[in-house]
C-alpha cells in the first residue's frame, strides 16, 4: 500500500517539500547553484508554489545561537542606518535586543538573520 494519498493535505505537502529539496540536490551540484523553494500553496488536486535557482555559494542564516551578549554588531536593514553599531544586550528565542553605542535609549529587537558580527 503506498503512503500518497488521494489529495494534497498538509502532511503530504511537508512530506512533498522533504522530497522535493532531496531530489534537487543533483540540480544544485551540476549547474552550481542553489535553489529555494518558496512557500507552497495547495488545494485537493495541486501544490503551486516559487522555485528561485542563485548562482553563488549558498547564504547561512545567522541564528541565535551565534550571538552572545555583549557582542558588537551591525543591523543590515534598510531602516538602519549601516554605520551606527550596536551592542547585543538580550538574547530571545527568535529576536535579539540591541542597543545603539551611542544612544543609551535607541534600542531595537531585531531578528538574527538581519545583525552581523563587527
């Protein structure tokens, strides 16, 4: 008896997605690049979603766990500006609370993926 069902549920999309990044894993290898797939949408009868293939190594989203309190960064958002730095002075389970050098009141909870270690 095979595990695909009759029509798509979440299980069998999270179960799809697993498939799906395994299998292009070769495409990755022989063109050189990576390759994302977006968030899937799906009904009884199709998943649709955004494949994006980059040329270039592959970029590792910084976590929490590679920051310590303490630490001096940058915050690489539009909103802020890339000269002023910070100083790490909370670590959440998804954010991190910063504190500009300068400004003992300009403090901003940021997400990991947007600080950089100075």
């Amino acid at each position: 008896m095979s595990n695909i069902k009759e029509k798509f549920d979440k299980v069998t999309v999270q179960l799809f997605r697993t498939d799906f990044e395994k299998a292009i894993k070769d495409l990755e290898e022989r063109y050189g690049c990576n390759i994302s797939l977006g968030t899937l949408r799906y009904n009884d009868n199709e998943v649709r979603g955004k494949m994006i293939a980059q040329k270039g190594q592959k970029a590792i989203k910084s976590t929490t766990t590679n920051f310590n309190v303490g630490d001096k960064v940058r915050i690489l958002h539009k909103k802020a500006d890339p000269k002023t730095f910070f100083r790490v002075i909370k670590i959440n389970k998804k954010s991190i609370k910063v504190r500009n050098i300068d400004d003992l009141f300009d403090i901003w909870k940021v997400s990991p993926s947007l600080l950089e270690l100075v």
